[in-house]
C-alpha cells in the first residue's frame, strides 16, 4: 500500500487505536435476501463482494475487505473516469467510496454522484477498496466491494505488479491547475493537514450530565455523546421523496473551530463502532446560521476506534462544523465517541 502525500498529524491517539482492533471473521453463509454487485467500468462488468449486510437490525460480516496481495489481477481505473454499479434487485440508496483500509485510521473518500448509480471516480493512487454503501427496499442494507488500483488520470493503465517500487510508493501530485473544481483528487492544499482548534461545541440534545457534547473532544472513547438517532431508512425515502425535515427537527452536534478555516477532512469515532453502521450528514458554515451539506455517509465496522472522511465537497472554508442526521441501523440510540475537524488554518 502507499504512503500518501496527504498526511493527517492529530495529537490524540483514539482515531489511531486501529492497529490494535481484533481481526474480522467472515462469516461462513451468506443471507439469503441479499442481493448480488457488480461494477460497471469501460463497458466491462465485475463482480462486488459483500462485506456488511444488515438486515432488521442485524449485523452481518460476510467477509473482510481484500488488501488485493493476493490477487494477480487487479483492476485498474482512473481518476476521473466514471464507475456505474448494478445491483440484482432495485436499490432505493447508493453511495460510493474509495476506501484505504491499510491507512491507520482507515480513510473513506466519497466519490462525487452524477446519477443515483453512476459516480466520478476520485481519490490516491494505488491499491484501493472500491465500495458502494446501498439502501434496499424492506429496511436491508448492504456495502460491497472490489479490489483497484488507482490510476493518475494522465496516466495509461498499467499492471500494479509492473510498477517499480519507486512508482508504486510515490506521493501523490495531482493535477498541476490550482482550480478546485478541476483536481482528480484532494487538492494540494490540502496535503498536510493538523488537527484544528475547537473553542466551543453544542448540540441540539443533552440528555444528562454523563450524556454532553464535550464527550467527544475529550480524547476517550469510553465517553459519548448519544441523541436518539433518526430512522434512517425513512429519512432516507424522504430526502428521495423531497420531503425530509429540516435539520433543526433531527439531532445535531457542532463543533465551532474560532475562526473560519480550510476545512478538509473529519473524523468521526462512534460508539462501538466495530459492530454497527451509523449515517450521518455533514454540513459547514462560516457563521452559525446558514449551514451547507458538504457530505453524507455509512460508518463501515472495521475498527472500534474511528474512521477520516473525505467528501467531495472538501475542502471548504468554514467555521462551524455541524454532524447531524445521525441515525444507527443497529440500534435506537447511535453514539458519537470521538470528533475532530482537521486541516488548514
């Protein structure tokens, strides 16, 4: 796996706490009910692996993502190209992800929707976890999986096993324009990245003295910040439907960073994350009134501690940033253990 040009230095440990997670253990029968992945790249089609299929609550673990070692022959795309995925039932929600798991915490990178399954390819170079996050009729969800390597956009396809190890460890470069709209990926400012400040943090709910929004900049993950999580298969037919509630109705926690800064990647840590799947939005504002969506996501149960999300909406200039929408579908009440914001002041 490579070593990024994008590195996030955060001071406090728990988002770090990945290497020590116990392994997965996939699961020896897959359900009956789900349903069957492919990915459809260069008029081929190719077939996704499940990982995580929940289903009335359930969690299941079908089988641990692929670092790709042990594959000889791994598919190769490029930034900016466009990936479509086709399922054997009619999904009602996709997202879609490049995801390195061999990063430590692991990093998602949301890939840009240009038609409900169809999205602009995007994120580093290298050996990837392609993953589509699905929404299927009857309260069932499912995240599948295919092993790529990640190609520059200027670059011709090339085997991974061709590459000198000069080539394959690389950092990341990117496209020579400064423009943001036109980067394959992460824009150089963006390339390293800290932790930001936070001054003050609130939240729409504080159901007791244990349950408060400063848990989850207290560096433990034992402590959290629990609202009673929206249903997220509703929302989810609502925001399709046009007819989702405003923010202020649903949970919301925000931290405010003092001054209005490059916003570039947030990490979230939830509360016993390992053994559930949690949405959320997240949204940024430059005064505390006037919030935009910047990105949402399924949590992925890799790791206890917590999971770096890049949405395709970042970088952006920002003051406040606000987590909401925050549902399980494992559980009543979701936790938020662990939030930081990070990168450039």
């Amino acid at each position: 796996m490579l070593i990024l040009a994008v590195v996030i230095i955060f001071p406090f440990s728990v988002l770090r706490a990945y290497s020590q997670a116990a392994p997965l253990e996939n699961s020896a029968v897959q359900p009956n009910n789900l349903p069957q992945a492919k990915l459809l790249y260069n008029n081929q089609n190719y077939d996704m692996s499940p990982f995580v299929f929940v289903d009335s609550r359930t969690l299941n673990k079908v089988h641990f993502p692929s670092d790709g070692e042990d594959s000889q022959n791994i598919l190769n795309v490029k930034q900016g190209d466009t990936v479509s995925f086709q399922f054997s039932e009619k999904p009602i929600k996709v997202d879609a992800f490049v995801i390195d798991y061999e990063a430590q915490p692991s990093e998602l990178y949301a890939l840009k929707k240009l038609s409900p399954t169809t999205f602009e390819l995007k994120g580093p170079e290298g050996t990837q976890n392609l993953e589509a996050q699905v929404f299927f009729p009857g309260g069932r969800y499912a995240s599948y999986d295919i092993v790529a390597y990640v190609l520059p956009a200027s670059s011709s396809s090339v085997s991974p096993q061709n590459l000198n190890q000069s080539t394959q460890f690389a950092t990341i470069q990117g496209n020579s324009t400064n423009s943001l709209d036109s980067q394959t990926f992460i824009p150089q400012i963006c390339g390293r990245q800290n932790e930001l400040s936070v001054i003050g943090i609130t939240s729409s709910i504080q159901n007791s003295l244990n349950n408060i929004p400063a848990n989850v900049i207290d560096s433990n993950l034992g402590t959290i910040w629990s609202p009673k999580g929206i249903d997220v298969f509703s929302f989810v037919k609502s925001i399709l439907k046009n007819t989702a509630s405003s923010i202020s109705n649903n949970p919301w926690l925000q931290l405010d960073l003092g001054t209005q800064n490059l916003l570039c990647t947030v990490g979230i840590a939830f509360d016993n994350a390992d053994n559930t799947v949690n949405s959320f939005t997240i949204q940024t504002s430059t005064d505390g009134v006037h919030f935009k969506d910047v990105g949402s996501a399924q949590s992925t149960p890799i790791s206890p501690a917590g999971l770096l999300y890049k949405f395709s909406d970042l970088p952006d200039s920002a003051r406040f940033v606000r987590i909401t929408n925050v549902g399980s579908l494992t559980t009543a009440s979701p936790g938020i253990a662990e939030m930081i914001a990070a990168g450039e002041k």
